[in-house]
C-alpha cells in the first residue's frame, strides 16, 4: 500500500518560533501489508485500511510536539507496524523551511520483528536502513544507504 504526500499541519522543530506553531509537513508511506490473502478474499478484515492509517497518523502529527522529524517519522514507522505491516517505509518532509529547497525529508523504513511490542528497537542491528534527502531546483544530495531486504 502506498499513500503518497499526505499534507498535514504538524508540531515540530528546534527553534523557539517553531514550539507554538504547527507548520506543514509531507508525508508518504509505503506499507507491507500482511499475507493474510485479501487479494483472493476481498475483504477489508483481512488487510490495512489506508483510512484508518491516515487518521491515525494525523492524529499523531498533531498529539504533541516533536523536536526532531526523526522522531516523528520514527513515530509513524511505529503506528503503523501495529496495524499489522509486515514492514514500512516513512518518509516526513517540513515544507517550504529552507530558501530555494521545496521540502527537508527524512526517510526510514522498519520491519515489524525490529520492534518489541512496537515501543522501542529490539537491537540496533535489526533496524533497517534510515536515509536523508533534500533537492533545491536542479540541485540535490541523498546521504546513501544500503538496499533494505525487504520481503
């Protein structure tokens, strides 16, 4: 399942004129959804509602104030491997927040066995890749990381 630049108001950031505000973040997720067949049974029980994803994750962006946007993608990664994902891949976006660049992004992904009833890392060589990247016009960098294995 992929849900792709999900606009949302969120609470994150460092700086003191970012704590009392919420600002605009994009979000995109690409879920591994369970094997439980809905492809042959057709039915929504045996899959993950990408509506109730959505709202769970805009639910989230807006709970509390995040400083990092680490911490919320990693947030997110969390929510969503407890819907049943096999694994995810999370990518949060601040927009508009550097001159010249159209988005800051951070992008993780996470299996589902990384995580001990999904409220912390099991070992830190479960987790899988985590990456950054940023584009400005015709300019960008990505901080390279290895192929996650994904199933």
């Amino acid at each position: 399942m992929i849900i792709e630049k999900l606009r949302m108001p969120a609470r994150v950031g460092v700086y003191p004129h970012e704590k009392d505000r919420t600002q605009t973040i994009c979000l995109s997720l690409e879920v591994g959804l369970p094997e439980q067949g809905s492809h042959v049974s057709d039915a929504l029980e045996d899959t993950i509602c990408y509506m109730a994803v959505t709202e769970a994750v805009r639910t989230l962006a807006l709970s509390r104030h995040f400083n990092l946007v680490e911490t919320l993608a990693e947030q997110v990664a969390q929510e969503v491997l407890g819907y049943g994902a096999r694994w995810v891949s999370v990518r949060v976006g601040k927009v508009g927040i550097v001159a010249g660049a159209q988005a800051v992004e951070i992008a993780i992904t996470r299996r589902a066995e990384c995580y001990d009833g999904f409220t912390r890392p099991v070992r830190k060589d479960a987790l899988s890749w985590h990456s950054a990247t940023s584009s400005a016009g015709s300019l960008s960098w990505t901080m390279p990381a290895p192929t996650p294995n994904l199933p």
